[in-house]
C-alpha cells in the first residue's frame, strides 16, 4: 500500500496509466522519490536511475548546449516529459508536445529550464520555468491532452532576471505548495515565488544577498533538507545562506572557500558539503560545513554538478563521452571518491555531454511510491478488496465509488479517496497462477537430462519447486539437470507451490537407454616387445556397430578389430581408449593404462688402486622409468658382492677383470666388464741434526720403490710447516722436540711413511726497557727484559749481556744508568747469550726532551658575550698536547684557543698549564677586566590595532653603572633611536599582518645586547571607504537624495546625513526637510571591526515659489471646489488674508495647506464676486517679501 495527500478541487481527476493527484509535503526526504529517475542532456544522452544503478543510452531527442529539465512518474518510474528549455518533448516517444516548440529561452542559460509539477493538478499536469538571461517566464503542459501532450499556455512573463539562475525547494508548511528561487540581476537579491493551488505568486519575496557584481552565469542549489541554499557567481565565487521554508527569506549570505569563480554546485545528501567547479570547464572543491575549510578534489574541464538519485553527484564535461562521478559525497576530503571519468556514455560519437546535467527536481511533493498490494488467486477464484485509507469518497480507476471493490480480472486497480480539502490514494494489483507444463530431451545412461518448465506465471510468485526424477533423486531448483545412472524408463514428477498457497502438479515418461559397457584385458611388456588387447566387450540393449581402438589415445582410431597386438615404438605409459556404439547411438568408452617398460643400461666405475687400499666399485647403470631392483658383482679374484656400490681389497698385487650385470624392478636386464690395477707400496727413508731455533735444519732423503718411481716426497717437521721437495731445509719458530713425518708417493699414487724426532734449543728473547719520558738533565735507566724458554732437559737460561750506546761499549751489566745533561736521542743495542750458544740482540732509540714555555694572548669581551683566549705556549721540539686554563671565576678550559662568557663584570687573574706531548711542563698567568653589558627589556602598547596604529614602545633596559644608546628595529628595519618612541605601522592588505619588534642597546664601553619580540604588534586591515551622490543635481524640489555605496572590504556601515540623521543601511535613500549645506559621513567598518570614514558637502539649494488661482467655482461637481495657495517655502513664516470686495476680513491662516471651499464662518455660502488676498512668507533665503492679489469666486 502507499498514500498520499493531496487537495480535491472541482477540475477533474485523471486516471491514465498510473497518474494520480499530487502534492507537496514538508522538506525532509532525502530526494523526491522516482520524479527525478530520467535524466536526459546534451546531445541525445538518456540516464535511467530507476533500477538504482545508471543506465545509458543514446534515445532521447534533445539537443541542449546547457539547459535541461526532466518529470518521471512517481510511482512507475516511468518518463513523462523533458524539455531543454526552447522545446518539451513526451519523454515515452520522445516527440515533440503539440505547441511544445517556441518557449522563450537562452541556449546559453545552464538553468533556463525547470519542470515542476502544478499544485492540485493531476500528474500529467506540470509547468515549465524558462529563462532567456534576461527575464524569466512560465508555461504550462497536460500531457493528457492530445495524442502527444499539449503545451496548453506558454511564455507568461514572471519577471525580469537578468541571470541564469532558478531552483526549488517546497514550502515549510502549506500543502500543496513550493518556492521558485530566482537570482535577480546584478545577483545582489534572490526572488522566491510561492507556487500552489491558487497559482504562481506575482509578487515574490525577496531577500538581498549583499553581493555585488559578479557574471549572470552560475546555478542555485539547495541542501536536500532545504535548510541551506547556495549561490554559484561566474567571477565571483560561491556562496551560501541560510533559507526558511515557510518565509522564502535567506539569511545573511556569506562566501566560502577562496574561489574566485563559479559555476555550478550540489550539496551532499547529508548537506555536510558543498561541491562547486571554479567556472565552465574548471575544477571541483569541496566545502566541509564541520570544519569550514575547502579542499580541491581535482580534475579539469568540469562544469554543472547535480545529485543523482542514486545518492551521487554527476558533473558535465563539455563535448566528452563520460561524466565525472563523486560516489560518496558524504564522505570529507579525497575520500569523497572522485572519478574525473567516473561514467562513461556508450553510443554513437554524437551523443555526448555538453555543458548542462538536469535541472535538480529534489522536491518531495509527497507523492511516495510504494508498491501495490499484490493479490494472486489460483485459476478460477475471485476476491473483494477494501481499501485501508480513511476518506470521504472514493473513486477507483474501473469507475467503483466504494471503499471495496470486486476483484476477478488480473490487473492493476487505482483508487483516489477524497477527505477533507485533501486526498490520499491507494493500489492493488491481481494476478492468477497459472498452469505449467514440463518438458525432457531423451538421452542414453550416464548423459545429462535438462527438465524445464513452462508458464507465464511471474517467477516471484512461485516459492519452491519439487522434483521426483524417478531414481529416488529429488531437486527444489526451477529447471534442474539430472544424470541417470542406469537406462530404465523414468516417471519424473513436478509440484509447485505459489505465494497464494496454491499447488500445482504435473509428470511426464523419461526414457534412458543403457549404454554398451567396453571392457578389454592386456599384460605390459620391455620395450620393443609387442603387447596383447584382448576384447571383453558387453552388449548393451542393441548390437553392437562399431568398435574403435585409439592405441595412444590421441582421438585417432589405430583399430577396428576386436583385438589388438600393437608394438609401441617406445617405453613409456600409454592411455588406450576402446570405444562401443550400438544401433540406438549410445555410445561408451574405457580408458586403460598400458605400460611398456624400458631395458636398463648398465654401467660402472673403478679407479686403479695400491696394494691393501680397498677397491670402491661405483655403479652408474641407468633407467628412464622404474628402478634398478637388483646387481651382481663378479671381482676377477673369485669374490662377488649384491650390493650397489660395493668396495673390495686385494690380497695380490696385479691385472682384476670386473663384471657387473644388473635387472630392473620389470624384470629386464643388462650387463657391462671392465678391468683394474693393484699396485706395490713404496719404501720411505731419510736422516737430519738437532740446531738452535734460529739456525736453519737441514734434512737428507733416500727412500726407494718397486712398482714404478718414487714421484712426490712430502714432508712434515712437526710444527704444521710442509715440505714437497726430495732434500728440504726448514727454520723453526720455537725450540723443542719435533716428530719429522715423511711420506713418498710413487707414480700411481701409492704411498709410505717414516716418522723421526728433532731438538731445536731455544734462543734469548733479548728485550730492554728505560725510563720514557725523560726531560733534559734527568737520569735515564735501563733495564733488561729478555727472557728464554724452557724446553730443554737440564734447563735453559741467559747467561750474559753486552750493552753498546751510539757504537760504543757500554756496560755488561743487566740494568745500567745514565745521566742526562741536554735533550738528545740515544741509539741503543743489547746482545745476550744463552747456555747452548744461542743469541740474539735487539736495537731501540732512546730520547731525552725539552721542556716547553708556557705563554698566551687575550681577547677579552663584555659582559655575557664570549671573550676569546689563545695559547702561545713553544716547545723546541715535539708539541703542546695539553692546555689546562683557570679563568679566575671558578671555570676552565682545556682547548687550546677556548672562548669564556663571563657573568659578571670586573678585575679575573687568567693562568695557563701546558703539558708537551713528550710530558714536560710549564705555566703563565695574566689579569684582564671584563666590562658590564645592558639588560635590554621592553613592552609595547596596544599589541593589536587598526591601520594606521600608532605604538607606543617602552623602554625598560637598565645597567648598575655607565649610560646607554639605543636603536629600535620593525621587521629588521632601523625606525628610530629615541628611548621611548612611538611608531606608526600601517597594513595595506586584506588580512591582518604582524610585526617583529627589536631593541638593541649599547653601552658607553661599546657593550652590545638586544631583545626580541616576534609578532609582537598585529596591524588588522581597515576598509576604504567611498560613495556617490546618484543625483547630478540638488535642490529642494527633489530633496530625496541616493547614495551609491562604492566601499571596499566593509561589512557594516553608518551614514551621518548632516541633518542629525543616520542610517546603517549599505546604499541608503535620504528625504532632506530644508535647503542648505549639509557635510554627509560615511563610516565604514570590515569583518575586524576597523573604520574608516569619509565625507562630502552636499549643497541643496533653496525653492520659494507661490502659485495662488485666479478662480475657483464651489459647486460640488469636484472639479475647481476650492480656493488656496500652492506652493513649496520649506515651511518658513507664512500668512494670508482674504477680504470681500466690501473689505469684510473672511479668511486669516497660516496653514499654507488650507483650502477654502466658499462658504462664510457661520456657514452660508459666501456670494459670487472678486476678493482681495494679501500674503506675508519668508523664503529660503530668509528675506521677508509681501504679495496681493485678487481671484474671482464664480457659481
């Protein structure tokens, strides 16, 4: 069931297809359900959004550079009307309305379209807003009329424009009813036009939007709750507002993002975001509302954007085959998934996109569709059906008038139900099941059987399916397969059952015929042997008619006989494939592996050995498939093994033939010979004597062999060290007793060995030592540290010492001394001698050094600034490696040029500790004085202003003693060197912009020290303020003036008149009461809050002028009833007397206004005649002047 409400009115109701009444409902939906499902644009391209996933295709007619509009059926979906503007077209034929061609309208206007339907109308009922830039007008359309659809009233003026722009939105609370939104020209206000039952409003409301020029070009889009509005300007940017559904009012319209240009917009479905292109053929930013800031999601040539019903925003490319897509509009940022060619339009190169998407329809007008309640009867059976919708009348589209109606013919039934001023409507929709029928192709056992079934039932009313195949298989799909195992005859059964719990039956005879069943026996065979097939066919149900034998099968038939004998000409595995046919086609095949095996190869390895090294026989043999099993080994001395790789020594020396003969896990066999050598075994020998361990060992060779030479004589000498020579020579490392191992190798590798010990004594390990370090005139000792190791039995030990210094004997004693007297170096050599005569000496340089000189140089500073020291400290030879400094305030230093920042000033003794590198030492000292540095510190006053800001900077620096000069800086820029200045900073800009202050103060000594404050001042922006008088002249004939508000940057105004009036509007209008000089103000103030004000003197000069008539006739007839004086003297002084032509005093006023009708002060008429009138007034001028007359009273 759906409902829906509408107003009832006395124009009839129609009922074609599925139209029905329509209305507006309050704002709220996300978008107006199917009235917006058919897009059609550009040239040809049709979008169909009704299955919830676009549709493209190339259908339609229209043609539009940029407009276009669309109207749906909103509970089918089904196309109703589209026009781009200049023609409507039937959006089912897509041919044009009778008298749909001529509406007035601007290829160039995006939104010079708009389809809305009319309020108490019926469906087919809608009007057409069009625009041609420069006005706005409307027609209106019955597609019930004619065969086609009629245009029945077109190009009704609404209102001149002078923009492109023109959107919708439903009214807050009236229904049915909706606002049409026009931006007016110059697009400094927006025109909001009530549209519902009584029509479309002639006087809009409108709201001003505070923008001030900008292109015609752009669109109005509104957030789908219809709470906030936007404003797209060519050359200007975009805009929102907040809108008020029941006033049409928008609130203050304020710009977003930084754009300076726009074209089109769509807001997202949550109105989260704002989407708009920078102009025609620009790129798409999105606004976040959350966080008010923008983001560019990319892209070029991008035009008009629109909020598809699919929840997805569509943008236009000019001349392009696709669309640009953004598929989560909810979504902040890059994640909103924009696709530049996110939709791509098929068809012909013709059908493309221009500049234009559908005009968005986002308006619910209540019109919800929701599917018909459904009926299904089994065959033969009727219902009634009571609607569940409360009301007053009832019509339903068969013409019944009652909330019931009786159901027995499939079909769709309409009813419209009128309560109150309003309607709502419901639907039902009656089907029949209906009958089904089965169907089978006949096959042979084992083929696939395909049941269908056959009616023209709706699937969806059918909830299951139950199949019995006959074999005890069963199945619930809608057109199952089934395979029979056997050939039999088959009843195969089908009950289904509707959603009405109807339940429908129906079988049919399966016939499966058997298959023949192939069948066949073989043995394998070694290769090159032929293998035997031998038929073992059973018949199935009918003879036999061919029989095939595919040997490899390959799909090739090698036989037709009933058994084979077939050689392959290879081993290997081979799939053999028999194949039956009887008379009725059932066709059977079997498939059997034959293997025929291959021969192994046999082969084998033995190397010639020595007598007593045992033989190793390794097989090599090969097969290609399947496994060596066995091997039987025959030696050539009488002996034999089974294994694989066996191994064998010889007791002879001699010729061995060898055989190996092997089978494989087939049973097949091969076998191969080969012959080998036992060789005799050499004979090792040699001789050597005993040396110290620096004295070279020599060793003597004199082996011999039978079989062959001796080819190689390797030696070890015990300590890892090798020989490969007959006769070696070796040096030892170390002394002690060492095993000499030596091997002779003859010509075949066979080998022996002899093992014999040598003693190596040890030497001394001479080594000195002596005092390092020593400085001119110091003693320098030395002492011996040689040492000898214990190897020998008996003991080893030193047993003298020869000392010689610069070549000359010295002393023979272990640890002599010598005294110093200069700084010099020694060449010193110490030989010692062991108990076995073994020595060794070892030579050094000893070195006596100077003493280094301390001294320095200073550089000394002020007051918490880096004074800079430097040694200067001499050594005659080597260097300083080492500065010790103490600066006299409890710091120090051990670099050689240190810096040192001193706290405080005053009188600091300096004293300097070298060490060379040699270790000698010196010292110096010195006093330097360390003068006072200022401590700069200031305030400024006010941190933040307008421009021009005038600053008062305030000095706070000081110092304990001496005076002080200062320089102030702004941006890095010397200003000024007073002590407490003031300074004038200015900002020129559109933002506010902040200067860095810094002082820097010097002292009388030179002591320099300086402050910083960064952004320390804040100069905001101010406005320019500026106006015109509209009027070229000025007088009190027109003493309403206009001024032309031409200021920059302002968002509030206050305009000072001279008169002791104001106003706040931006372009006033003033009413001066007197002439004069008057000095006009105009105070401006932007968003920071800053003024600036300008004026001018404007100079309205005075008007005195009287007219008094010569005549009047006081007959009532309302033509000349009345005497009196006309005039304008600004409301000075003024008197007039009146005397009857005796000199009687009838009239004395000084109402200037006052008119006199001829009748007496007692109230009789006064008589026909001439009267005398005296006039006394001061003018503009302030001159007192008199005028007298006469005037003629006639009846």
């Amino acid at each position: 069931m759906f409902m829906y409400s509408s107003p009832i009115h006395n124009s009839r109701i129609k009922l074609v297809t599925s139209t029905l009444v329509l209305c507006l409902t309050l704002a709220g939906t996300l978008s107006a359900q199917n009235y917006y499902d058919h897009w059609a644009f550009g040239t040809n391209v049709h979008i169909d959004f009704t299955s919830g996933t676009p549709s493209i295709s190339c259908n339609t007619s229209i043609n539009s550079l940029e407009a276009a509009a669309v109207w749906s059926n909103p509970v089918t979906g089904d196309f109703i009307a589209y026009t781009s503007g200049n023609v409507v077209y039937n959006g089912q034929n897509h041919n044009v309305l009778s008298n749909g061609t001529g509406l007035t309208a601007n290829a160039s206007s995006i939104e010079s379209a708009l389809i809305l339907p009319k309020p108490g109308g019926t469906m087919d009922e809608f009007y057409i807003f069009h625009n041609n830039i420069t006005n706005t007008y409307w027609s209106e359309a019955d597609m019930g009329t004619g065969t086609n659809g009629t245009v029945i009233s077109k190009n009704n003026f609404l209102q001149a424009t002078g923009s492109e722009r023109c959107g919708t939105a439903p009214h807050g609370s009236d229904c049915p009813a909706y606002w049409l939104m026009i931006s007016k020209s110059g697009n400094d206000s927006v025109a909001a036009y009530l549209i519902d039952t009584n029509g479309i409003a002639s006087t809009p409301v409108v709201s001003s939007t505070g923008i001030s020029g900008g292109n015609a070009r752009g669109n109005i889009v509104f957030s789908e709750d219809f709470t906030k509005i936007g404003m797209s300007v060519e050359s200007k940017g975009m805009y929102v507002a907040n809108f008020d559904a029941l006033t049409g009012l928008t609130s203050t319209w304020v710009k977003i993002g930084n754009t300076t240009n726009g074209f089109g917009s769509a807001f997202s479905p949550d109105g989260t975001k704002l989407y708009y292109t920078s102009g025609f053929g620009g790129s798409v930013y999105q606004y976040n509302f959350s966080n008010t800031t923008q983001t560019y999601i990319g892209g070029s040539g991008l035009s008009y954007l629109a909020l598809a019903p699919d929840g997805k925003i569509y943008i236009s490319k000019y001349g392009q085959k696709n669309l640009g897509v953004i598929a989560s509009p909810n979504s902040a940022g890059t994640a909103c998934a924009f696709a530049i060619s996110g939709l791509t339009i098929p068809g012909p190169s013709t059908c493309v996109c221009r500049w234009g998407l559908p005009n968005p329809f986002h308006v619910d007008i209540g019109y919800h569709p929701v599917t018909p309640d459904t009926i299904t009867l089994c065959p033969g059976e009727d219902t009634t059906f009571t609607t569940q919708v409360n009301g007053d009348t009832f019509l339903w589209n068969t013409g019944a008038n009652t909330a019931s109606i009786y159901l027995n013919t499939a079909g769709l039934y309409y009813c419209t139900i009128g309560n109150g001023d309003c309607s709502s409507s419901d639907s039902v929709y009656l089907q029949f099941v209906d009958e089904v029928e089965i169907s089978a192709n006949t096959v042979c056992e084992s083929d696939t059987t395909f049941f269908t079934h056959n009616t023209s039932m709706p699937a969806a009313n059918i909830i299951s399916y139950a199949w019995d195949f006959g074999d005890g298989n069963t199945s619930t799909l809608a057109t199952p397969p089934h395979v029979y195992s056997t050939g039999d005859t088959f009843t195969v059964s089908l009950e289904i059952e509707t959603q009405t719990g109807c339940i429908i039956d129906t079988a049919i005879e399966v016939v499966v015929h058997p298959n023949p069943i192939p069948e066949f026996s073989f043995s394998n065979v070694c290769d090159g042997q032929a293998v035997e097939l031998l038929d073992q066919l059973i018949v199935g149900s009918a003879p036999i008619v061919a029989r095939a034998w595919d040997i490899e099968n390959d799909g090739t038939t090698d036989y037709a006989t009933d058994s084979v004998s077939h050689e392959y000409t290879s081993f290997g595995m081979y799939s053999v494939e028999y194949r039956a046919e009887d008379a009725l086609g059932c066709i059977d095949s079997l498939v059997k592996q034959v293997f025929i095996h291959p021969n192994p190869e046999a082969d084998l390895f033995v190397d010639n050995e020595c007598l007593n090294i045992e033989h190793a026989f390794s097989d090599s043999s090969e097969i290609d498939q399947g496994t060596i099993a066995q091997w039987n080994w025959t030696f050539g001395d009488g002996s034999t093994s089974t294994a694989q790789h066996p191994t064998h020594t010889y007791a002879l020396a001699g010729s061995k033939t060898v055989s190996l003969v092997i089978t494989s896990d087939s049973g097949c066999v091969d076998s191969k010979s080969v012959a080998t050598q036992v060789y005799h075994l050499p004979v090792a020998n040699f001789s050597t004597d005993s040396v110290c361990e620096n004295i070279t060992a020599y060793f003597n060779e004199f082996s011999a062999t039978q079989s062959g030479i001796v080819s190689q004589y390797l030696w070890s000498f015990g300590d890892g060290a090798t020989a490969v020579v007959a006769d070696p020579n070796h040096d030892y490392a170390g002394p002690g007793l060492f095993p000499v191992t030596h091997t002779v190798v003859s010509n075949f590798g066979c080998r022996d060995s002899i093992q014999k010990n040598i003693r190596i004594y040890p030497k001394p390990q001479t080594a000195f030592g002596w005092l390092n370090n020593v400085c001119q005139g110091d003693p320098l000792p030395f002492y011996d540290q040689s040492i000898i190791d214990q190897t020998t039995p008996g003991g080893d030990q030193i047993v003298s010492w020869k000392w010689v210094l610069n070549g000359k004997d010295f002393r023979t004693d272990p640890d002599p001394i010598f005294q110093t007297t200069s700084y010099q170096s020694f060449d010193v050599k110490l030989t010692t001698y062991s108990n076995y005569g073994c020595s060794t000496f070892v030579e050094n340089t000893a070195h006596i050094f100077p003493k280094p000189k301390a001294s320095f140089i200073q550089d000394p500073s002020c007051q918490d600034y880096p004074s800079v020291f430097e040694s200067t400290s001499t050594v005659p030879t080597g260097l300083v490696s080492e500065w010790t400094w103490d600066f006299g305030d409890g710091a120090n230093s051990t670099t050689e040029k240190p810096e040192h920042v001193y706290e405080y000033p005053g009188e600091y003794t300096i004293t300097l500790d070298i060490v060379s590198n040699k270790g000698c030492v010196d010292s110096a000292f010195r006093s330097i004085i360390i003068p006072e540095t200022p401590k700069v510190k200031f305030t400024v006053e006010p941190v933040i202003g307008c421009s021009p800001l005038r600053v008062t900077m305030r000095n706070q620096s000081f110092m304990h003693d001496g005076s002080m000069s200062y320089e102030w800086y702004v941006n890095a820029k010397l200003r000024t060197r007073e002590t407490n200045p003031f300074i004038w900073l200015t900002n020129d800009t559109l933002e506010p912009v902040t200067y860095d202050v810094r002082l820097v103060a010097t002292s009388g000594l030179g002591c320099v020290a300086g402050s910083k404050q960064s952004d320390a001042v804040t100069v905001l922006p101010v406005p320019k303020a500026k106006f015109q008088f509209l009027q070229t002249d000025y007088s009190m004939f027109d003493p309403s003036i206009n001024f032309n508000n031409t200021s920059e940057h302002s968002v509030r105004w206050k305009w000072t008149f001279g008169d002791g009036t104001t106003s706040t509007d931006f372009a006033p209008q003033h009413y001066y009461e007197r002439h004069g000089k008057y000095d006009v103000d105009l105070s401006v103030w932007n968003a920071y809050e800053c003024v600036d004000t300008t004026h001018q003197l404007l100079v309205l000069d005075p008007v005195t002028m009287l007219y008094v008539s010569a005549a009047f006739t006081p007959n009532g007839d309302g033509d000349n009833d009345f005497w009196g004086v006309k005039g304008f003297n600004e409301g000075n002084r003024y008197n007039i007397k009146v005397w009857d032509r005796w000199g009687h005093l009838i009239i004395e006023t000084d109402d200037m206004e006052y008119l006199w009708d001829g009748k007496l002060a007692d109230g009789r008429l006064a008589p026909v005649g001439v009267y005398a009138y005296y006039i006394v007034y001061r003018t503009s001028d302030d001159d007192l002047k008199e005028l007298t007359g006469q005037f003629s009273l006639v009846r």
